[in-house]
C-alpha cells in the first residue's frame, strides 16, 4: 500500500488526549445517571434489519448502515431482481443486519425482549456509538456517541422533574453554567394546532414564529402566509408572538389562549407543575424556560419535550434533547408502556467544554516519573523503585533503551512527564535517586520513600 | 411485528448486572494500563475496506463483516459480474468499508497515519469491540471486546519484562491468584525448525509435543512420525520431550540443544533476561513459566511470545496472549517499527471471575436508598432530602408514582435497595423521615443529616 492510510469518511481516530477528555464527559454523565438511580445496558452494535426498517420513516431507512451477509450471499438472490438492478430490492435479499441507528428503538426492542426479567418502571441509561450514513459536515459524524437516560413504566412527571434535575447536575458537575433548558409540550402544540384548524401547518407555524426575535413580527407573519397558514388562523394565535416575562406569565397567558382546548390546557398544567417543582427544588447551573416553538421529534413525543442550549456566548446547536413518549415499546408488540428520556450530545457538550476552556489540567491521566535507562544494570535498579510506586498507585515508568540522555528527557518533555528520576552507580550504593523536576530544573537526591510523598 | 423480537446470533445484550462486572474487569485492566504508562487510543469501528482486507489471510477475509455502500450501489456494478453472479467479485464494488476484526491492524494503521504526532517509544491501549463472523459457539461472539496494551519503536527486552509484570498486576488486583504466564521466543522456535531441517513441520511437532502429558512419549512420536516428521528428527529432538524442572534447568537444557543454532541461541538468552528480571522484580499472583510449545500467531511473532493459562481448577482456554512482532506497520508502509504487546481476554475473565466466585459484592453500583410516594406534597418533600443525598454523592430515587405501599416496597426489594425511607404528615411536622432497613425490618425516625452518616 502506497498511499498514506486514513479512516472512512465521517469517522475519526481519538487520540490520547481526546480520548482522555471524552470519558472525563463520559465519566461525569455516567455517575449522575448511577446517582439518579439509572442503571446502565448495553445492546450489540448490529441488530436484526428487520428490528430498526421502518423505525426512523423513510429517510432514516436510507441512513443505516448495512451489513453484507457473509458466503456466498448471492447465490439464493432472485435472478429478475439483479437483472433490473433494484438496489432496494436487492437489499434485504443480501443483507439481514444493520449498525445501530439510534439508543431508542433497541431500548425498546430489549425491554419487549427481556420484559420478565425487568422491574418496571425501568430507570436504564446507555452510552454507545451509532451510526448513521449522513452526509458528514462540522459537528455531524457518521459514528458518534449517544448518552441517554431513560424510564420506561410510569405516567408521572416526577420523572420529568428528575430529568431536568439532572441535566443541571451533569452541567454543574463539568462547570457549564448559563445552560437554559428548554421545555414544551406535545399537547400545548395540539392545542394551537386545533386553534388553527390544521395540524399539517403546525411545524411550519413554529419554525417561523421562533424567527421572531430575528425577523420581528412582520416577517413571521409573512412567512406564515408564504406558507399557506390562514390569516384568520394567524390573528387567533397572535398572543403567541408577545408570549414574554417569565414562564409563570406565559404560562397563564397561554392558559387562556388555549381556554378551548382540553388537551391544550392538560399541556399547560403539566408544564407548570414541572416548572414550579424544578423551581422550588432549585437549579445550580441552568435555568428552565417554556419556549413554544418546541416542536423536535413531533412524530414521536405525546408529552414533555426538552431541548438543552449551551451558554448564550457560545454559537453551537442544543447540547441535548428528549421528552415523553407513550408507546414506545407498541412497535415490538407490547402496548400501553410510557417511557420518558433525555440524551447529551457528547460531541457538542467536547466542543463547548473546549471553547471556553473547561476541561480540569488533571484530565490527562499521564505518567508521573520517568526513570532513566543508564544500563541493564542501573534500569533494574530503576524498575525496583518502579514497581514500589505503581504499588502506591503512581503512574511511572522506565525508558525502555539505554538511548542518549538527551533523547529520553525530550521523550519525558513530549509527554508532558513532570519528573524525572536518574539512578548510576553513586545512587545506586546509596540506595537513592536523583529527581530532577521538568518544569523548574530543581534537583533532589531522596530516598525510596520519599519519592512517595513528593510524586503522590 | 408478531414474534418477540431477538439479537443477531452471535451477539449479546448486556443486563444492568453483566455491564456493572465488565465495567469492574475493564476499569481494573484500564487503571493498570495507565499505571504502567500506556496512554488510550480509540480507531472507528469501520475502517476502509483496503485498510483491513489481506491483513489476516484467506480464513480472515471471509470472516470481516463488510457493509453495504449507500445509495444506488448497484448501479456502478459490472453487469457481466452480476450475471456470473460471483459474490466474491461483487463484493469489493458493492462494499467499500468494513468492521474492525481485531484492534492490532487499526492500530498500526494509526500509527502509520498518525507518525508525525506520535512521541515513540508509543505506549498505547485500546479496549474496544471487534466482530468476526464465525460460527457461534460457547464462549465465541460474533461481537466481542479486546483490551490491548502495544508498545511500538523500541526493541527492549524491558517491555516484556513490563508486560509480564502487568498481567500480574492485573491479575492480582483482580484477585485471581495461581495463574500461569508462559513464554516462548519465535527465534527458539527457529532453532528448532533447523535441527528439523523442516520448516513446515514446526507446527505439527509443537502440536504433537504439546499431548505430552496426555498421551504419553510413544503417543507423541506415534503422532510425530504420522504427521511425516523424520524419526532422524525426532531422535536429535528427544531431549525437548525431558525438558522439565524449573525454568533455569529448561533453558539450560536447551541451550546444549540448540547450540548449533546462533538465532535459537539468541531466543534462549532472550527468555532468559525476561524470566530472570521478572523473578528477581517478583510476582503478585502468577508464575512465569517456559513453554516451548507455546506457537500461537507463528507468522506474526519475529520474538518473545506470551500466553496466559488460568488457575488450574478452572476449565479455561488461555485468557490473554501476546509477543513481539517486528514489522508491524511496514503493512502500511512505515518500515523497521518494532513492536510489542498483550491482550486481555475479556468474556474468558469474565466466565472464570463468575465461575470462582470473584467478583466483589459491591460491584453493582445501586441506589442506597428508595422514598415512599405517599403523594403530590409529600413527592415533594422527599424530593427534597433526595436532592440533599445525592449531592452527597449518594444514590437516591423516588418511587415515581403514588402507588399502593407494597408494590413500591417490592419494587426496591426487586431492585436489592437496602434502604427504604417514608415521610408523611408527621415527619414532615418534625422534618424528619423514617428510615427502615431492608435486611434486618429495622425502622428509625432520622433527620436530614442523620440519613447522610447512616447511607454513606
């Protein structure tokens, strides 16, 4: 092979500091699920097709990865089909796996699957890779990784309470301050939707009435006409567009623009007990915000929906979403199980976290001290002191060859070693080491130790 | 769907428990790993197909997992290819990526990419998924976890010293004592091959050799001279079939063995350094033993060649292996990097952990505490104290719902809660909650700060 290797497109390599920084992430997401009492599977990275086609519509079908069986694969293919060249028809005759798409659906499939096993409600939360064949741009991978927590068995909105909780409690924990996190409702949404008389104009209704603060009130109304909305339907809603002050406010004014619709008014009640308890529970690193234009996953969610925006002086998407949905599981052929989640996004939550420069010094797990290799003599003599340390858990390691001095203090400076330790034949019969520390050029002889105390 | 939904064969999901003691064996080989200086790395799950196909011979190729182009992939598709329909010659124009067969050749495909950015000596590790299509069978997965530690750019017989000294360490953090650690040297292997005057043979004498203990001397040459060995051979090769003792009294017989053999000389002398450091640095929880018929990856290894047996009263294949290999990257064009390392067996752990009854009690993580929900005010007074613990760092829920008493009580037996706390009318007058342990029916009436001291 010639040509300098490389990995496929949308995918990528971490290296010793990234991979160090993703699991400080990782790590700290994954004791606030444990401490929030979530309790972690994992599922394989291929399932059956036939568990995620037709899970995600059409689209999402086109983006799965998949798997080519394995033999002679095409031997029982249908000879018509391969003369008419149909890939899609094709397809499920040459291959019966597919990558994982998404946390949710194999969530699902495992709590159908594994049902009797399960003490509902089910507190589970997963960190894995997906994968989607998405065309790959600035911050969109074609692998990536999906930390979600989700309970499956209950109605409450305890749960939804919880889930904000303990978004602020994981961006609290990385020092993120300033997230707002937002919140709406499915059946707010059918409520306003009845107001207009159309469900089908819903998602244009709210993309263009969150331009508001872009393109003031003229514009949005123009752009609800361009896309069909009726006038009257417009001038209904219009207390919509001044929905102002704090979420206590809007949330009344709601409740009479919605004064005709019970499921609107169930959306606005279930909204405000979470808003108050979260508040009189109280937020460390966020704040919570009703925004009505909400409307991700429409499909999808009947209840709450949450979506996370990272601090206001960094321009980035939102840092996670989620919310209710009621049967997650029908698709798997068990009914009536409600299930409500919220998700990070550990790509984004890595870009901000660098962006404003917090991730802690220490995140880079590194070796403490270096020994010098003067000889097979002298490094024996090193690798005793070496074994005493890593007994006391301290990172430390030998130069491998006995190279020029030179050459393995520019190794122990590359690698960001803070100390390094020198051994001959005058330590040696002193049962010492010399410890030289990078940083300042300080030297010390000490004894075995007290390399504890100063390395630890 | 109808049927109850399943895996692809040859996969697993992990429950809450099976995740918790993987996490624990992982976490164990990971803290070591970077005791001893090795820093991670991850590589994608899907390389370019070029990148993996040809790396691990004809067997190897068949069993990667390709994965289908995007799109309309037929189309580009030689049509006289299609009518012959040969599926070896679709292949490569229907599939351009394919999943990770093991972690070794990503590996070195990263550092070949990655040279300019690398300090070397690279001391890395990599513990993630590989998948291989083979047959299922008890203890072999289609999807299954590697946990490997590599040091590349340097020749020292330090770094198998080192890594006999981290399976120790390893081991013995996992409690796991009596576990043997054998080593040969390819180059001793090489020696042998030249008494042979057969190359080819090596495999079938090391093979047969192996069966010493069960079949005896005349079994042994029975089977030697079936496979077309020599009985010339077998003569001058008699002394390995008495080559017992301890480790010093093996090698110096085969020193007199081998003396007409300068690269099988260089393999004993090699052996002899590692066993003899590693003796005189002393190990925790194995013993390093001489196996000359210890042949695993022949055509890979170019020196010293590891393999872990389990304790004796387990019925265990080896549980990790490993060796030096001295053009590991020239694959990929990078010539003359020597290369070094040990791989960890994680399933094999796993079942012989299980099996001897090793994994700690505490190795589920779990909540400590459940509170009764006795409804809307007093959810919300216990919402309270649960946020009071867990930012004590101690893991609390509540039940969600306000259901009838025993089925909350079950639930945090079902779920092995240890502690159950209740508050209604009265405590919430004094502020207090009634704390009862779950093992012993014990009930005490605490405050808020008595709950921290008596759940830490």
């Amino acid at each position: 092979m010639s040509k300098k290797p490389s990995v496929p497109k949308g995918t990528r390599d971490f290296s010793p500091a990234e991979v160090a920084k993703r699991n400080y992430i990782m790590q700290t997401i994954k004791e606030k699920f444990q401490l929030f009492g979530y309790q972690p599977i994992e599922t394989p990275s291929f399932e059956n097709s036939e568990t995620l086609l037709g899970k995600y519509g059409e689209e999402g079908d086109r983006l799965i990865f998949k798997i080519l069986n394995s033999g002679d694969y095409l031997s029982k293919v249908d000879d018509s089909a391969l003369r008419e060249k149909n890939s899609n028809k094709i397809s499920p005759q040459i291959s019966e796996k597919a990558l994982r798409y998404d946390l949710t659906v194999p969530f699902a499939r495992y709590v159908v699957q594994h049902q009797n096993e399960i003490t509902f409600p089910f507190k589970r939360y997963q960190m894995q890779a997906v994968w989607r064949a998405d065309r790959p741009q600035k911050g969109r991978f074609r692998e990536f990784w999906q930390c979600d927590a989700d309970v499956v068995g209950s109605k409450s909105l305890w749960q939804e309470v919880e889930l904000v909780q303990l978004y602020d409690d994981v961006f609290n924990q990385l020092q993120l301050k300033g997230v707002t996190i937002k919140i709406n409702n499915r059946k707010i949404l059918s409520g306003i939707a009845e107001m207009m008389g159309a469900e089908n104009k819903l998602i244009d209704f709210t993309v263009a009435l969150d331009k508001l603060d872009k393109i003031g009130e003229e514009g949005v109304i123009n752009e609800m006409l361009a896309k069909g909305i009726e006038q009257t339907a417009i001038d209904k809603l219009k207390p919509l567009f001044s929905l102002t002050g704090n979420t206590e406010a809007r949330l009344s004014k709601l409740r009479e623009l919605l004064a005709a619709s019970p499921t609107g008014l169930e959306g606005v009640d279930e909204v405000a007990f979470v808003v108050n308890s979260v508040n009189e529970l109280g937020l460390k690193a966020s704040t919570i915000e009703l925004d009505v234009t909400l409307a991700r996953g429409l499909d999808y969610y009947t209840g709450a929906i949450f979506e996370v925006a990272p601090p206001q002086n960094v321009q980035m998407g939102s840092i996670g979403g989620g919310g209710r949905y009621d049967d997650l599981t029908g698709i798997f052929g068990l009914k009536g199980v409600s299930g409500v989640g919220i998700s990070f996004g550990l790509d984004r939550i890595y870009l901000v976290l660098e962006e404003l420069g917090l991730f802690p010094t220490t995140v880079e797990e590194n070796t403490k001290v270096l020994f010098i290799n003067f000889g097979e003599k002298e490094a024996l003599y090193a690798q005793k002191a070496i074994a005493h340390l890593r007994d006391n858990n301290i990172p430390a390691e030998l130069y491998p060859d006995a190279a020029k001095m030179g050459k393995q203090i520019t190794y122990a400076d590359k690698r960001n070693i803070p100390f390094v330790a020198l051994a001959g034949e005058t330590e040696i019969n002193k049962s010492s080491y010399t410890l030289k520390n990078m940083k300042t050029g300080e030297q010390q002889e000490v004894m075995l130790n007290e390399l504890d105390d100063i390395l630890n």
